[in-house]
C-alpha cells in the first residue's frame, strides 16, 4: 500500500485510516502533513505476520480507550532499518536509530514519536501474537520500549533474518512461509530472552532452534574459510562436537553436507554471473573455500552434472541468447 496512489492533500489522513484498520487504532499526527509519504506492506507467517514501514516522521499515540477499541494483543517487535525513533511505554523511554530492535505491547498505551531530524523512516516489525511467546509477561514487560542493539548476539541473527524475511520473503511458497514464521518466534523469543539472562527458562527446542540460526549464520558468514569444519564450529559455540552432529540429525543434511551445499550455491552462482566471467574458475572455488581444483571439480560435477568450465560456458550462451531475443524484440 503506498500513498502515492493518493492525491497529495488527502494521503496522511489516508496513511491514518489504513494503521487504524489493519494494524491496530492509533492517534496519529504529523507537523507537516501536506508532505507526508508513506507505504506499507504485511506478509502472513502462518501465526503471526511481518510488516514493512516506509514513512514520513509522525507521531503515533495508543490510549486505554483505542485499546478498547481494537486491540490485536500482540508483541510488536520492530528492526529500525532507516532514521530515529523514540518509544515510551510501561514506565520505559528509549530512542532507537538504524540497526537497533525494539518491543512493545499492543495491550498497553504508548506514545512513539518518529524524530524529525532522522528523515524518513523504516522498519520492518514481527506482530507476535502474546500466546506464542514462551515468556512471561512480567519478564517482558522489562523490555518494553528498550533498545536492544542489533549487532550482535542473537539479536544479530535475529536482524539479519528479519532483513531477509523483507527482501525475499515474496518469494516464498506458503508452506515455505509458515515454517518461516516458527523460525520467527523462536529466534525472537531467543533474541528477548538472552537481553533478560533467562535463556534457560525457554523450552529445549526453542533454544535448539535459536542456536541452529546462530550456527547457520556463522557457516555463511565464514564459508570462504577453508578450515571451516565441525570442530570449528562446535569450538565457537561452545558446544561439543557430537551435541552439533545432534542438532543437524533430525534435518536430513549432515553440518559437512551444508557447508559444501552452500559453497556450491555460491561457485554456481559466480560461474553463472556474465560480470565475473574474467575471473579463473580455480579462483572462484578458492573464494568459496574450497581446497584444489580435483575436489571442486568432482563435487561440482556430482552436483550438477557438468563440470564448473562446462556450466560457465553454458550460462554464458544463454545470457547472449537472451540478449539477443531482447535486442531483436
């Protein structure tokens, strides 16, 4: 939903009317209201949904009374991609910028000012549904309105997952999706629970699940490492070897067959990029972390059936192809 569609005068009133109806009723108010701009968008995830806000600094004011009028009885967990904010809720008062998170509850009254001077504004926001969050609500409420950092810790994983969910989430069967939303839950409850020390009072699989997230982001962020293994792994996380082979038992891909999965993933896509073309196919498996070249070579093949100078040249053929067809239409 975008207010570009919408004649210049009447777009903050429509803005209003829109987070009235389907998030939830609100007080909205902004200095220049002739100038506002603002889109959103919302993704269900099976439970629970994420939204994506694009906006023009506002005011947005949450009485006792609008909560009688409509109240979804959600936690909203919100990633600040662009610009400042300040909440207040439940006795708490924090401002946020770019890359911090922050919860509130949509049971409560609250007043969250967008400040001026960051420009525009946007945020991708989990609406978490109260009865799916293995926490108490007295120990949340001490994180009402509180800045967490996004940088790192789960908090990290958990941001990185919410940017992903915003940028290709589109793109995802509905099934897909629905499994994406439990991952969600679980790594927002993680993310909560590790700023209030109490990771031990979540179910076992939830925090099973939390510390996959946490390990698969660290298999992407490092799979150039050549000496990216399972003892390495494990010795980050502080966990055994064999606990790691445990937790990958039950998802049908062992932690070396996701490491070479991934490493594959990624030479296929640079040998299959026109841009990288100059570029040694030796040199791409180096960057992907792998060995030698007879390795490569073999798990390429056995992966896809040709070998890395095989698919290159192929990719590139169809990439003139439809060049041409795209010059001649």
């Amino acid at each position: 939903m975008s207010s570009g569609e919408v004649p210049a005068g009447e777009r903050f009133d429509w803005y209003a009317d829109i987070i009235s109806r389907e998030v939830m009723p609100a007080a909205l108010s902004s200095e220049r209201p002739a100038e506002f701009q603002g889109e959103a968008a919302v993704m269900d995830l099976g439970e629970l949904r994420v939204a994506r806000f694009d906006l023009s600094p506002l005011r947005s004011r949450r009485t006792a009374a609008m909560i009688r009028r409509g109240d979804p009885e959600q936690y909203q967990l919100a990633l600040l991609r662009k610009g400042a904010t300040s909440m207040s809720q439940h006795r708490n008062e924090c401002t946020v910028g770019p890359g911090d998170l922050m919860l509130w509850d949509t049971s409560r009254p609250s007043d969250n000012a967008m400040l001026d001077g960051g420009g525009q504004v946007r945020a991708t926001v989990l609406m978490l549904p109260r009865g799916l969050m293995p926490l108490r609500t007295q120990r949340l409420d001490r994180l009402l309105a509180r800045r967490m950092p996004g940088d790192h810790g789960v908090a990290a994983v958990l941001a990185s997952f919410m940017t992903a969910l915003e940028d290709h989430g589109a793109e995802a069967e509905p099934e897909s999706l629905r499994r994406l939303g439990a991952v969600a839950v679980d790594l927002a409850a993680a993310c909560l629970a590790q700023h209030l020390d109490s990771e031990d009072r979540l179910p076992p699989e939830v925090r099973s699940q939390a510390l996959l997230q946490r390990i698969h982001a660290f298999i992407e962020h490092n799979l150039g490492d050549p000496e990216l293994n399972p003892a390495a792994i494990a010795a980050h996380h502080h966990i055994s070897v064999r606990s790691l082979h445990q937790l990958f038992h039950d998802r049908q891909e062992s932690v070396q067959a996701r490491i070479r999965r991934r490493r594959l993933e990624q030479c296929r896509a640079d040998l299959g990029c026109p841009a990288l073309v100059a570029r040694p196919v030796q040199a791409i498996a180096a960057r992907w972390g792998f060995s030698g070249p007879v390795v490569f070579s073999r798990s390429f093949r056995e992966a896809y059936g040709l070998s890395p100078t095989e698919f290159r040249a192929l990719s590139i053929k169809e990439f003139c192809a439809d060049r041409a067809v795209c010059r001649s239409a």
